[in-house]
C-alpha cells in the first residue's frame, strides 16, 4: 500500500492510495464467498458452487463492484490510521482507478483547527448606561398607566387615551402608486368587495392586527412608531382612517423598528372603541398597591400590548415590574411610593447591566473571531445549515407550517434558503469554533458549585426547595443541557474580563501547544 | 432403428455440485446422453467432439420421477440416461469450465 497525502482547499486533505492487485482478488474472492452463501445455482447447494460458476451468474461487473466498495472502506480505513489525520466527518471516493494501479483517491473534511491570536489583547469600551431618574419616572409611569381606569367614550380621540383598533399594513415601495388606495380587511362585505382586487396582491405586510389596544402617546413611547399618533388624534368609534407614514431612517433620535426604518407604510386603521384613561395618583398607596399579589391580574394583557407595539423600552419595563412585585411581596411589609422607585431603579440597573454585558461579550467575541485563524471544512458549513433549517422547520411547525409550505409560500427550494442562510452559518460556526477553543484555552469550566449555585437560584426563583429542584435535574439529558448553559455563561463572563483587561492569568501547561491543536467544538 | 448421429449422442453436460467433484478429483465427465447411446458412441462422440482421450465410460439410466396427484399419476421428469466419461490423466473438457 503506498499513501500519499496532501492538504487541498477548503481544509480538506486528499489521500491517494495504491494498492497491490491481490488486494483486489482476494477483495472478489470474498465478496462471492458472501454473495455464494444468496445465490440459488441448480445442481449445487447454497454457498457450495465454485467461484466461477457464481460469476458466471452474478456478474463479473457486480462482484467487481461489490468488491471495490468493500475494499475502499477497508482502505480507506487503513489509510487514515497510516495518514494520522482526524477527519471531522465521513470522506469521499473521488476517483477511483483500475489501471495501472489499483488506485484510490479520497477527499476528507478535516477537524477545524482555530488558532485564536493574540486574542487577549482585545480590548472593547465597557459603557454601563447609567439609570436616570427619568428612567424611573417612566417605569412607573407604565404602571400607572396599567393600573388607569379607563371610560369609554364616544368623543374624538385625545392624546393619552387608549384605542382598539383592527390594523392592517403595507409596505409601499416607491414606484408603487398605490397610496391612495385603502386595503381594508375588516369583517363587513361590502368594505372587502370593494377593495377586492387588491387583496390578494403581493405587497409586504407589516402589522396585520385586529383588536389591538393602544395607547396614543408622542415621543419613544409612540405606537407604531412616528407620526402615528397625529394621525390618529381625533377619531372616533367606529371610524376608519387610512394614511401613509414614511419613516425616518434608523440613528436618528427616534429608535425605529429596523424592519420598517427608512420604509412608507400604508396604515389602515379601523378604531372600535375610544376611552378615556385616568392615571391614578403617584403616592405610597399607589405603591401599596404593587405590594399586593391581586396587583398582578392586570399584568398580562399589559404586556402583550407592549410588545405588539414593538417598542422596546415598553417592552421591557411590564416584565422588570412582575419581578419587583414578586420580590416585594416577601420582604416588606409597608411599602411607599420611594420603595417602589428604589425596587424599579434597581430592576432597571441589573437589566441594563445584564444587557450591556450580552452585547459586550458579543462585541468582544466578534473581535476575536476576526482576530483568530479558522480552518473549517465546507462539511461543517452544510451541517451548520442543516441545524439551522432543521431548527427552523421546528419553528413552523409550531405555527403549524412546515418546512416544506414554508418554501412555497416564499416559492423557493430547499437550496434557496440553504443559500439565504449560509452567511450567518459561517457567523455562527466560527463563533462557536472561537467559543469552543477559547473554553479549552482558558480553562473554563463547570465546577459543582456553579451547579449548585444556579439550582439554589431556580430554588428562590420558583419558590421551591433546592431538593425539589435537584430532583428535576436527574435526568441526564436535562444536566448536560444546564451544564453547557452554565458552560457558555462562564465563558461569556470570561469575554467580559478579556475585553475589560481583566482576564486572570492562566495556569502555565494549558499554553502548550497540545491544547491548541486538540480541539474538540463542543456546543454551538 | 434409424443410425444416431454423433451430435445427437450427448445431449448436454451435467454441471452439478457432485458433477463438479468428480471432474476436478478424478477427472470423470459427466453427461446426459441419447436413451438409446451405447458406450462405444458416447466414447466416439467425447473424443471427436472434445477432441480428448476418452479412457473409460460409465452409463446407467436414471429413472424417471413420478408423482401422484390424488389417484392420477403422472411424470415428473422421464427417465434419462446419464454417461460418466473418464478422461485420460491431464486433459480436460473447457465446457466444464472449473
């Protein structure tokens, strides 16, 4: 046998493998052994009849076949324990020839190899937004607004009232001159027959609503971003507005949704009821009320129509105030307008804070996933898509889609969307080859501790004894689950000390240069 | 009787698993023959046709198999006549093929 390896693109080796003929022969001899033991032949019993009367009747070119499949993998085999190379995935004939020599030419995806860099000299800006008392102001102002009373009205819509509206939405691009034309979708007949025509046309929608309440508010806190407002101020029950809204790009003072930024949007709105909204007023029994468990019945609707209107800062807020309900709830017993602010400042901070360190490690991983040198095999790349559209299939079928009505609802293959996710394929898989390595080259691990600091965690969270909590956690499927979480979570803290400097120094003998090769991605 | 011809002698070859030891261990032939063939023709036949040296021919008729079918009998397969041709040392028959 005679091997010859060599290191093609895309981080695949080729080996080229000569073998000796007998290798063949004996190759053949074997599989009609086999294929003796299948074959019925008159006059002789099974496996019994000499090995030309069975070629004669299988065929020559089947038992050659038979016999160079056989021998390939056997070859093959052979031929990665002689070349030491540790492939990431299963390899492929290439080519194979008879003539002269019996040769065999393989293509294997290799193991990726990352080499990181000088990757702790990256350094990143760490900027804690600062919480201010506006802040605050505003998360109380949510509440007050979710404990409002509200009175219907039949009078125009004012600033500061709450609508329910059934909204329909376009994009509307510019050569489209279709402005003028409504596109109403409610439920009476003679609305849709009139419009009929353009209903089934191939605009974009944006938001496709109905019985949606909002608040008619100016500035960040504006439904549907800016401009919606003034155009809604003065309708009344049962009226219908139609208008278009051409929205600034994103950067600009105003945060834009980025699905929309830059974009016009053909709004068509039908409001189904007008009230009025008193806030209650800001005191300690106001805060009081926050103290009690029935304080939370309100909550959900609230914060479904936060997050319809897509404003993020909205968003946020209803779910930060949950958590201080639920904390207050056991520690103090009175409670004043001042607790409150000091409980929401705090909430506000931690999630600041947990926000900034999510995009600073993200920051920091970026930089050294340029910083690093990354050798991947385009197998790796397949199998990062096939994840990503397996996930995604899940995703549909939730809604009850399929992967499958998914690609011809957008009327493209399988390929297509294959393409459309390579890019941040790659992204992802250079990032967890990067994650993985660093993990391994910072000794970042898992200890018992951190286990059972995070069950003493979910414990407090759930109001459950650590006990009961461990119990869940026996199965071991779910423990490799949370341990990886706890892995990843560690390693994210360590990208926050590498890019503030502050990264402890490492042990000696990780440096040696074994670490470095034998990398094994363990998560994504 | 009307004269066998010679191609009319030997009917065909039998390519069995028995047959086969017998060629390659003692270097015997094995044929369906004429019924009516005796062992001067088979012998005459094998040398000219093979163009071998025949030493010695064995010759026995194999009885026809019958089966019944409830009362009715019938023939499975009609009697034959099987002829086992030695051949002399170091010659072979390629039809034989092993």
């Amino acid at each position: 046998m005679n091997l010859q390896t060599e290191h093609i693109e895309n981080h695949t080796a080729r080996l080229t493998v000569e073998v000796e003929m007998e290798r063949l022969e004996k190759a053949k001899q074997e599989v009609v052994r086999k294929v003796a033991k299948q074959v019925n032949i008159p006059g002789f019993r099974k496996g019994k009849a000499p090995y030309q009367m069975i070629v004669r009747y299988v065929g020559e070119q089947n038992i050659l076949q038979d016999a160079l499949e056989d021998l390939g993998q056997e070859i093959y085999r052979e031929a990665l324990n002689q070349s030491g190379i540790n492939p990431y995935g299963p390899g492929a004939l290439q080519d194979m020839k008879t003539e002269p020599t019996l040769t065999f030419v393989y293509t294997v995806p290799l193991q990726p190899t990352v080499d990181l860099g000088d990757y702790r000299s990256v350094r990143v800006d760490y900027n804690l937004p600062e919480i201010t008392a506006d802040d605050v102001e505003r998360s109380l102002h949510a509440l007050q607004e979710q404990a409002a009373e509200a009175t219907e009205t039949d009078q125009p819509a004012q600033l500061g009232d709450r609508l329910l509206i059934d909204v329909h939405s376009f994009f509307v691009s510019e050569d489209d001159d279709h402005d003028d034309e409504a596109d109403e979708d409610n439920d009476e007949h003679d609305e849709t027959d009139e419009y009929g025509d353009h209903h089934e046309d191939d605009r974009e929608h944006y938001i496709h609503q109905h019985d949606l309440p909002v608040t008619l508010k100016q500035g960040k806190l504006e439904p549907m971003g800016p401009g919606f407002t003034d155009h809604m101020i003065g309708v009344t029950v049962g009226e219908l507005r139609q208008f278009t809204i051409t929205y600034p790009q994103a950067g600009e003072e105003q945060e834009i949704n980025a699905e929309v930024a830059g974009k016009t949007v053909e709004f068509n709105v039908k409001v189904k009821k007008v009230e009025n909204l008193t806030l209650p007023e800001l005191n300690d029994a106001f805060a009081a009320k926050f103290n009690e468990p029935d304080s939370l019945s309100d909550e959900p609707e609230a914060t479904e129509a936060a997050v319809v209107e897509g404003e993020t800062s909205l968003e946020a807020a209803p779910n930060a105030e949950a958590e201080v309900i639920a904390e207050v709830n056991e520690t103090t017993p009175s409670f004043t307008l001042d607790d409150l602010r000091a409980r929401i400042r705090k909430e506000l901070e931690e999630e600041a804070l947990e926000n900034v360190n999510q995009s600073y490690s993200d920051q920091v991983l970026s930089d050294i996933v340029n910083l690093a040198t990354i050798a991947y095999p385009e197998e790796m790349v397949q199998d990062q898509i096939d994840d990503m559209l397996k996930t995604l299939d899940q995703q549909l079928r939730q809604q009850g889609l399929s992967l499958e009505m998914y690609q011809r609802l957008l009327n493209k293959t399988r390929d297509d969307i294959a393409m459309d996710y390579r890019e941040s394929a790659i992204r992802m898989l250079k990032r967890s080859l990067v994650l993985g390595e660093l993990i391994n080259v910072e000794q970042v691990r898992v200890e018992q501790a951190d286990f059972e600091a995070h069950l003493a965690r979910l414990a407090k969270q759930f109001n459950i004894p650590v006990e009961g909590i461990r119990g869940m956690f026996n199965n071991a499927n779910i423990q490799n689950n949370t341990l990886n979480r706890l892995l990843q979570d560690k390693a994210f803290e360590r990208l926050v000390a590498i890019g503030k400097g502050e990264a402890p120094e490492l042990p000696l003998p990780t440096q040696t240069d074994d670490s470095q090769t034998e990398t094994n991605p363990s998560e994504s | 009787m009307p004269e066998l011809h010679m191609y009319e002698v030997i009917r065909r070859p039998v390519i069995t698993e028995k047959s086969n030891r017998l060629s390659s261990e003692l270097n015997q032939y094995v044929f369906e023959v004429a019924l009516n063939a005796n062992k001067i023709q088979i012998r005459e036949a094998v040398e000219v046709l093979f163009d071998v040296e025949v030493i010695k021919v064995n010759t026995m008729i194999m009885p026809a198999k019958r089966g019944t079918r409830g009362r009715k009998s019938y023939i499975r397969s009609q009697a034959w006549k099987k002829a086992i041709v030695t051949l002399k040392e170091g010659q072979q028959i390629k039809l034989f093929d092993v």
